[in-house]
C-alpha cells in the first residue's frame, strides 16, 4: 500500500484550480425538501454486504431522521487517500462520514478536516473499545475517530509439517531449513514487496526488539539497534531457504494464494486467510493452525502493528451531532459482529472477542485479542505517508539490506520525510 509522495500540497492546489468540482459537492450533505437528512460515508470498498447492511441498520434505526449512503472508495489505499484528500481540501461539505486508515488521523486532524469527539460521544467512542485501537485515532491527546475493526497478524503453519510452532524468528528460520533439507514444502509466506505491508513488517520487528521507529515526540527518527535487528531478521529471511521466491514482489494475497498452494509451511498474514483456506484448500484446512506471531527474542512476545479502520467526522459537513451519532451506530456490536462475520474483519470493542457468535467463526478471537492486547502502533506524524514511503524503499528488496550501514542510510531518509525535505522516492 504504498502511498504517493507528500501529495498534500499538491492536491491542494489541485483542489484550488477545481472550483466546479467544489460546487457540485457541495450539495450532497441533506435531501433537502424537509425529508431525512442524506449522510454520506465514505469507506473501503466492502463486498461481504456488510457496511450496506450497517448504513441501512443505522438508518432505519434513526426514525427517518436521516439515511446514511454508503460511498465506495477505491480499493487500494493510495486511491483512497488520495479522493479523500481532494475532496476535504476543496472543503467538500458532502463529506459526513470518513473511514480512514488507522494510520491517517494524525495527518487528517493536523490539516483540520476531521471533527474532534469530544463529551458524550467521545465517551462512547471509547467505552468497551481496545486501548491500542483508541490510540490510532488519537492526535496530541485529542481523539479524532471512532475505532471501527481492528486487525493484527497471525503466524498461520501446516501442523503436518511442523508439531510445534517457533516462538521465535530464528526458531522459525532453523525449522524452515529443516524441512527444506527433507524435501518438504518450507517456505515463510511475508510481504516483501516495496509497499505499506514491508513497513508494518519493519515495525513489527523493531518494537518487538524494543524499540521504536520515531522519538516519543514524533520529530526524528529513534531507530538504533533495535533497528539493526530487525534489518537483520529482514535480511537473514530473504537470503535463507525460507524465502519464498517472490517474496520480493509479495504482498498480503500473494501470500495467502501460496500457502494455499501448498509450497509454504509457514505464513504472517491477517485472519483472512483462514476462511479463505477453508473454502479454497479443505484438505489443507484440516492443518491449518494458528500460533502467536514470532518474537525477535527468545522469551519476549512480540509487538504486532495494528491495523484497522477509524471512522471520523468530516469538518465541513452541515449535520455534525447526526454524523456523530450515525458514526456511534455503525460501529455498534450489531454491526461490528455482523462486519466480522461477514467481512473478516476483526473487532475493535473488546466484548465482542467473548462472544459465542463471533468464536464460533473465529476460534482463533484469543489469540487476535491478546496481539491486539499488547500491539504496536505505526509512527503517529501528519508526515506519516513520507516516512513509510522511506522504509519501504530503503528495505527493498529485503535480501540486499545491509543491517548497519542500511539502518543509517534510513535515518537520513526519515529525516528528509519529516522535514518535507527533497524528493521522497
């Protein structure tokens, strides 16, 4: 997923040169003619039915004091980001509902197009939600969003090929060479490719090393040798029999269509994959097991980035306190059940993961909740897109990091991001 260049101040003047644009959007905020006020939501693109089926809910729920249409947006982030920003730059009052990428709120609330939850609402936007999810959305101690679903990996392993799953990166690496050398399918399914899930695995292994990526403030890069582990890991899988092949191209459903193919004992990816393995390679199914993901050291779990979906108020929309409360609903346990069940995606309030409708399809919710129970976040910066485009260029491809010199070569790169300094590749 990686995102464009510090695109912002070139939108803006995009936006500035779309006066027509503006105009036509202005209007879509109410129905006018004295009916149910028209919400507009914009999201990812579902095709469980299950964020219709919620906009519909809410809707109806609300006794016809407004509708909610659900907007698609483009289907890989980049697109995404991109409307959104062309849109609220223009001042687009048509924008009621955002569902923004758990690493955009910073960057949102600093330009001020995003409503801040405050009182009442704030306070249900935040009751029986996990810590870490509230944290995404949260800017200079200001909460911005509403956590819709949450999301953490897994490690996914073939118990036919491996009894017991590793604990650890290097256990999993000595277990790969094993069964490589006795024949047998061996490959560590990871995304490789030089996009946003190369990132999320840099930072997985640097928080589970210790560290973290920025300082504490957000104004420079921390790194260090935590860092040069987890540069190391990276390096050290490439080269290692458990690179699969493509890993340099590989991205989370490449990963997933290769351990459905049977040529990979190991996978880190989202829970996704385990109904789509279920449907696809039954067989297989009956060995597909699940496991904590690897830590970088023996006897310290890891430190899973966080993912998910925050669900924020547009600035410019003419109904804030009904988008607020058309927000409160869609993200309510009928409608983040039925978004799990129906769209895999797991939930951000933390009752759900007890709930026999939601363990029954997800015998793994334990697993998900203690990950997400103690996750890592990604760097919290209005630069953020700048500093990801950064990682994922200078660790790719994987197999050519050199841990020292490549560690330090980021650290300029980082500080170029977060200046808004020369071209970011």
């Amino acid at each position: 997923m990686p995102r464009g260049l510090n695109l912002r101040s070139r939108w803006l003047t995009a936006a500035a040169a779309l006066p027509v644009l503006a105009s036509l959007l202005v209007g879509c905020g109410s129905s006018g003619g004295g009916g149910p006020v028209a919400l507009n939501w914009y999201n990812f693109p579902d095709d469980s039915g299950a964020l219709q089926e919620a906009a519909d809910r809410c809707g109806q729920a609300s006794g016809g004091r407004y509708v909610i249409h659900y907007n698609k947006l483009p289907r890989t982030a980049d697109g995404q980001r991109q409307q959104l920003v062309r849109r609220l730059a223009a001042h687009d009052a048509g924008v009621d509902i955002i569902g923004l990428d758990v690493t955009w709120p910073a960057e949102f609330a600093e330009a001020g197009w995003i409503r801040e939850w405050t009182g009442t609402v704030k306070e249900q936007a935040t009751a029986d939600t996990l810590g870490a999810a509230v944290q995404t959305a949260t800017w200079k101690g200001r909460l911005y969003g509403a956590p819709y679903n949450s999301n953490t990996q897994l490690l996914w392993y073939r118990d036919d090929l491996v009894p017991t799953p590793p604990k650890s990166w290097a256990e999993m690496l000595v277990q790969a060479d094993a069964l490589a050398k006795a024949g047998k399918p061996h490959y560590v399914e990871i995304q490789g490719a030089q996009y946003e899930g190369l990132t999320v695995w840099f930072n997985t292994l640097v928080t589970s090393a210790g560290g973290t990526i920025l300082t504490p403030d957000a104004q420079a890069p921390s790194l260090g040798a935590p860092a040069v582990v987890a540069a190391a890991i990276m390096r050290d899988t490439a080269r290692s029999s458990a690179a699969d092949p493509s890993l340099p191209n590989q991205m989370e459903d490449q990963n997933r269509l290769a351990m459905e193919s049977g040529t990979a004992a190991f996978e880190l990816n989202y829970p996704f994959v385990y109904p789509s393995m279920k449907a696809n390679q039954p067989e297989l199914f009956q060995h597909f097991k699940w496991a904590p993901y690897p830590g970088v050291t023996a006897g310290r779990p890891a430190t899973v980035t966080i993912g998910g979906i925050d669900l924020a108020v547009g600035a410019y929309g003419k109904h804030p306190d009904l988008a607020f409360e058309a927000t409160l609903c869609l993200r309510d346990r009928e409608n983040q059940l039925a978004n799990a069940l129906k769209g895999g995606l797991p939930p951000s309030l933390r009752s759900l993961y007890q709930a026999a409708e939601l363990t029954e399809s997800y015998p793994f919710a334990a697993d998900v909740l203690a990950a997400l129970d103690t996750a890592s976040i990604r760097p919290q910066t209005p630069a953020y897109q700048n500093v990801s485009i950064a990682i994922s260029h200078t660790l790719s491809p994987p197999a050519a990091i050199k841990p020292e010199s490549t560690v330090a070569d980021l650290r300029g790169q980082i500080e170029d991001a977060l200046g808004s300094k020369g071209l970011i590749p």
